[in-house]
C-alpha cells in the first residue's frame, strides 16, 4: 500500500494562517493494527456487529473517569482561539485539523447521546448519531494530532485536544481499530523491554561497542553498564538512543557525564525504554504496566535515584505521572508508593531529567567542560512539546526552558533562539509526536513540520545557525527524516547531550 | 391578577428552579469526576494559592485569550465585563434598601450595555467574516450570540429610549422573591426582555454556557504543577496499587 503522493510546503518568511481547503487530508490513513496485535493489547481487530453501542459504552466509562474529558467537551463556546495554533491545520489546511474541529468531531457524537440539548435539538447544537463515516473520520484526524497540547495554551477554558484526541484512539482501540505503528510498539516494550524491540544480549553487545569507540576516540575507558546492582543511578532513556543517530551521540554524552562526575550507574534490560506509547493511546491501565517495569527495575537493583534521558513524551511521564502511576516521586503515604519511595534518596528530585543533572553538576563545578569544542556549531533550540507543556525541570516554573538552554550555553558559544512565538509554551511540534512517527503518516509529519521548519529557516538566513539542538528522541528521528524535505541538512538536529559529549573534559 | 402576571411569574419560578437545578447538578457532576493525571498546562504554578492566581487571572482578565487572538479577547472581554456591570446594576430590583454600592454603580452600569452589545456584534461578526470561525460554527452558536444581543438591546431600550414601569417591575419581582405575586407592568419591550432572558436561564445549564462553571473544573488550569512532591491518585486508579 504506497501513500499519497504530496508536495512538500514552500518555505515563507513567516508563518501563514491558511485559506481553509475542506478535505485536504482526509485521505490520509495510518495502518490499522492487525490480529495478533489487538490479540496482545486485549482489543478486537475488527468492528463486531455491536461497535456502535461499545463506542458508546466506553464514550460514557471515560466520560465517568476523566473530569478532563467532560469539562472540555462541555465548555467549548467556538470562539475560534484555537483555530490557527496546530501545525497540522498551518501545515496542511484541512479544517478538521483545526482543534475546535478535531474536538467536535467527538463534541457532536456526545451531545447526541450524553446531553439534553443534542438528544432534543441535534440540529441545532451540531449533535450527530454516531455512524461509521464519522468513526473513520475519528481514525484519520485522531492520528494527525501529536498530542501536542499547544492549542491548550491558546485556550481561554484550557481545553486540551490531547485529551479528546486520547479518548478517540481508546474508543476506536475499543471497537477495533487500532493503529499498526502504536500497538506494536506497546507489544514489544512489554514482551522485550523497549520500543525498538531489541533483546537483552543485543543491546550487551551495542553498549560494548560503544564502550571501545568511546576509549578509541578518547582514550578514556567510559563504560556503560548494565543491571548492576547497587548502583546510585538507574538511567532511563529512549531505547532509540541505543542505536538510531543522532540519538545515539547523546547516550555517549550522559555515559561520559556519569564518569567525570563519578557518580555509579547502570541501564536496565528489563527496563530498556523509557518511551511509553501508553500516553499516545490514552489507556491508563497501560501506560501504569509500561510504567511499572521501571519501578520493578528500581527495586530490584536497589538504585537511589531515577535519571530519564532525552525523550519528551517520556519526561511527561516520568515527570507527570510516574509518581501517580508506580510511586516514583515523594509524599505517598500507601504501602505501595514507600515501598520504593524509602530506598530513594532525598537529597535529589525523582525522577531526575538528565539535563537537570548535568546542568547541577556543571554549576557546582564537578564536572568540567570547554565550550570552545563546540564553536563550529551556532546552535539553536527546539523545545520539545511534552516538555515544554507537560513537565519542568528545577524548582522553578519554566525551568524546563531555562535548564537546557542554560545547558546549551555552558557547553557551546554561540547561541540563537528562534521566533519567541515558535519556542517555550508556544512551541512548534516537529511533526512526528503522539505516535504519528510512522512512513504511513510522512504526508502529515512533514506537512506538520512546516512552521518549527520556517521558523529555523529565519535563524539559519539571520545567525548562520547550523545546528538545532533538542531533547527528545520523536524530534530527533523525525527532523532527521523531514529536513531534507525542506532543503536543509539532516545532521542539523541532535541532542543536547551531543554538544555536552563534545565539551566534556574527561580527566 | 391579569393572566399575564401569572404567565410571567410562572415562567420566572421554572426557569429560576431550572438554571439552579441544572448548574447544582453540572458543578456535582463536575466536582465528583475525579482527575486521575496530573495535567496542568505547564509553566504552571507550583502551589494551590498560585493556582488561585492563575485561575484569577483566566476569569477576570482572559489571559490565555489574551495570548491567543487579540480580537476575540477585545470583543469577549468587553462582552463579559460590560455583562458583569449590567447584571450589577440589576440587583437594585432585587433588593430594598438597594445597597449601596449597586446604587453607585447605576451609571457605569447603564452605559456598559453599550460595552456589552458592541462585544456581542463584533463576536457574531467574527463568525460570518472570519472563514476559520464561520466552519466551526453551529446554529446553536449564533442563536446564542443574538439571544443576548437581543437582551441587550431591549434593556437599552427601556434605559435610554421608552422608559418602562420600573417602580412596578421591582414590585414584581421583589413580591416573586417573597412569594406575594405583583401584577407585571404590560409594556411590550419589558415583556419581550423577561422573555428572553427566562430563555437564556433555561438553556444555560444544557448548553456551553457551561463555560462559565466548567473553567474552574479544567484540570489543566486548576492543578498545582507539583508530581514530583505529592502523590496524586485517583479512587479507580488506586484500587490498581493493591493488586500488586
């Protein structure tokens, strides 16, 4: 099955609200999850005679368990805020791409069955009877959203999509249709222990080999080991930073951060993955399984701390939700969360992002690094959606902005932000986020990727940057496959970690 | 009494009993639905008086509006404030002695129906004009728009134009209160304007009106951005720790 063929947007000066073209990407289909999959997650892999009344069902248990989802499909007035903020809509002009829109592609099935007004006056408020028309289109613009909550910032009742946008993909997993791409992935990170699927002795031999290029590049002997036992830190990361580039320059920075600093640490192979796709399909039951082999892998090495690597929706998780889901944090008083909560230490924040770490160990000068390495490179920062409006770092609001860029200008000279409207909360998605980082979906990702590509067009024209630097693995595997689109290198994007690897003084 | 009179009370006692039925239910609902996650939208405060201030600052100011579109904050903010003012303004018809401050702000009131009607405009302009805003919306968008356009409009009428039986209406509505039924001035504009707005108190608890209730239930406005700290789990979700 090839996908559409489709042109890649021109490049502005600045970013252009879209005449609306109804339909516009209407086509577009990410595969659909098959048997054994569905088979795995507990889901049907095709509508049964009764699909209707479960969609229904399962609309009103979520309704009951999620005061999100209630509030926002209640409160919306359409006053229009939201309507020109989604790089998908900007990126592709297809109206049902407009939050509002992509809401009340979920608004009208509820007034129709849950709300006096729609079960009267369909009509009137817009309410319709959920048919299977109106379920493929929940499939198609549910998977052009990345769930990137920036519509949320732009809302005057802060109306997440990401919230409706979740509850779709649970109601269509529900009557069976799931998304190939999210569904496997969720398969292999509970069978083997990460998203990519690699085995325990594979992931072994990809750490030693990175072990010898690390001593044959420096001459120093960094190890990155593996379910060591009494460690002080367990690292969590991307399991993209094993083996994919850029990715992979960033694993080689927090392992040489880990040795300048002394600090004891180790990977886990039963949790070799800090990713979790429980987020992207909104279940709550799996997002806390995926979540708790982190927590089985901390007490079982019997680490002091928690250190995620550089992934975004994985920092929401573990910054947001970990705490709720496994007890990784502080301040529960049930058997559950003091299990693992006794054995952390308190002196440092779990779990802890790397980037906070680092940074406090450059401050405190424990570990030394010269900037000068890095200045072939004018550096630029994406911030990452679920980090910037999902998460912090430090003690401070907006620290999750100022961490990593106060990280970035320790360890490189030149540094340019681009478009104060395209980064911090009003950031720009890459594209590919909230499990749209499929080939089934590239018209999408790199049509969505059209104002974070403007907006770095201008700093590359105005301050020659050449290097856009983030934290999150999606970002990385996704600008690497949509800058060339745009005509721009793909090894301009990379870790922050990749900068830091750089500078780092090792003796 | 003129079958009028018992028309009208009648009408005002089922849509009083409607509004306050329907938003009591909304707010239990509302309040008895837990959240299980921690989702403020974030930089977000980190403590409940800071939350207390952010939210503050979304009622009173519409700041994520602010940040938004300047146009849609302009005309809603207008709307609102000068909706506020007028509503005010009312309390004199409910209260004997008036109080003071509602006779103070007679005047301010008077004129922000002005505010109002010119938000209201500008806002249904924008769902003809703007094409973004003319797809999302619905019937139900614009019958709610002149609905209180016309509310507005009628109200200025009796204030600057034909001035009604004001001296009755309160008798009217101040006997409703003591439930010593007054007869009703019969002057077609008052008329039209208790219509309408009976109207709009049965449709608020069943239409997005709900806003109004529902900011102050939106999780990712309401909660301390404080995961780390405090553990936050929901009844259903913790009935999952123990079976551990």
């Amino acid at each position: 099955m090839a996908a559409a063929e489709f042109e890649t947007p021109e490049l502005k000066d600045y970013i252009e609200v879209p005449k609306l073209r109804e339909g516009a990407t209407a086509h577009v289909k990410s595969f659909i999850a098959a048997k054994p999959v569905q088979d795995f997650m507990g889901y049907p892999h095709e509508l049964g005679d009764d699909w209707k009344e479960r969609a229904i069902d399962k609309m009103g248990d979520l309704l009951g368990k999620y005061r999100s989802l209630k509030v926002f499909l209640d409160a919306c007035v359409h006053c229009g805020a939201c309507t020109d903020k989604c790089h998908y809509y900007l990126g592709t002009s297809d109206p049902k791409n407009m939050p509002v829109a992509r809401q009340d592609l979920m608004r009208q099935v509820y007034r129709r069955y849950f709300t006096t007004a729609g079960k009267l006056f369909p009509k009137l408020v817009g309410a319709k009877d959920l048919t299977k028309d109106i379920l493929d289109e929940w499939y198609s613009y549910y998977h052009q959203c990345s769930e990137c909550r920036r519509c949320s910032v732009f809302c005057p009742y802060g109306i997440d999509t990401a919230e409706i946008t979740m509850a779709g993909r649970e109601i269509l997993n529900h009557v069976g249709m799931g998304q190939k791409y999210s569904n496997e992935i969720l398969g292999k990170v509970q069978k083997i222990g990460n998203n990519l699927g690699l085995p325990g002795p594979a992931l072994e031999d990809t750490l030693e080999g990175l072990e010898e290029d690390i001593e044959a590049d420096t001459g120093v002997p960094v190890k990155m080991p593996m379910d060591v036992k009494g460690a002080e830190v367990l690292l969590v990361t991307p399991s993209a930073d094993f083996f994919s580039e850029p990715h992979v320059e960033s694993l080689i920075g927090y392992a040489k951060v880990f040795h300048a600093a002394g600090i004891s640490w180790t990977l886990s192979s039963h949790a070799s993955e800090a990713g979790n796709f429980g987020l992207f399909n909104g279940n709550y039951e799996t997002m806390r399984k995926v979540a708790m082999r982190i927590r089985d892998a901390a007490l079982e090495l019997g680490v002091k701390r928690i250190v995620v690597g550089e992934c975004g929706h994985a920092w929401r998780v573990a910054y947001s939700f970990w705490n709720t889901l496994t007890g990784i944090g502080y301040g529960g008083n049930d058997p559950f969360s003091i299990e693992l909560q006794k054995q952390l230490d308190p002196n440092y924040p779990q779990p802890q992002h790397i980037c906070e770490l680092t940074n406090d160990l450059i401050k405190a000068g424990t570990i030394k690094v010269d900037p000068s390495q890095n200045d072939d490179m004018v550096v630029t920062y994406h911030d990452s959606c679920n980090v910037a409006r999902a998460s912090r770092m430090g003690t401070e609001p907006g620290g999750q902005f100022t961490i990593p860029r106060e990280l970035i200008k320790s360890v490189a000279n030149n540094f340019h932000n681009m478009a104060d409207e395209t980064i911090y909360e009003s950031t720009f998605c890459c594209g590919g986020g909230g499990g749209l980082l499929t080939d089934d979906l590239m018209e999408v990702r790199v049509k969505g990727a059209l104002p974070r590509m403007t907006a770095l067009n201008n700093v590359v024209k105005e301050h020659q940057v050449n290097f856009m630097a983030t934290i999150c693995a999606i970002c990385k595997a996704q600008f690497t496959k949509v800058l060339p689109k745009y005509g721009f290198d793909m090894s301009m994007v990379g870790g922050v970690h990749q900068l830091v690897s750089k500078a780092i003084k090792l003796d | 009494m003129s079958t009028l009179t018992i028309i009208y009370a009648g009408m005002f006692y089922l849509a009083t009993l409607l509004l306050v039925a329907g938003l009591v239910f909304k707010i239990y609902d509302y309040s008895r639905t837990p959240a299980p996650l921690k989702i403020p939208t974030t930089p977000a405060p980190t403590t409940q008086k800071g939350v207390v201030y952010r939210m503050a600052k979304e009622v009173v100011l519409f700041e994520s509006l602010f940040k938004s579109n300047k146009w849609i904050w302009v005309f809603g903010w207008l709307f609102h404030f000068g909706l506020f003012l007028v509503l005010a303004r009312h309390l004199r018809y409910f209260t004997e002695p008036v109080w003071s401050w509602v006779g103070f702000i007679q005047p301010f009131g008077k004129y922000a129906s002005i505010m109002m009607v010119i938000g209201l405009a500008g806002l249904l302009a924008r769902r003809f004009v703007v094409d973004r805003v003319r797809y999302i919306s619905t019937p139900s968008d614009y019958l709610m728009l002149v609905l209180l356009i016309a509310i507005g409009v009628s109200g200025m009428l009796m204030t600057f134009v034909a001035h009604t039986d004001i001296v009755g209406l309160k008798a009217f509505f101040m006997g409703l209160m003591y439930f010593d039924v007054q007869p009703l001035p019969a002057d077609p504009i008052l008329l039209a304007h208790l219509a309408l707005v009976a109207l709009l108190m049965v449709i608020f608890p069943v239409s997005k009106l709900l806003h109004a209730p529902g900011i102050f239930f939106s999780p990712t406005r309401n909660q301390a951005d404080n995961p780390r700290e405090h553990r936050h789990v929901a009844a259903w979700a913790a009935r999952l720790d123990q079976n551990n």
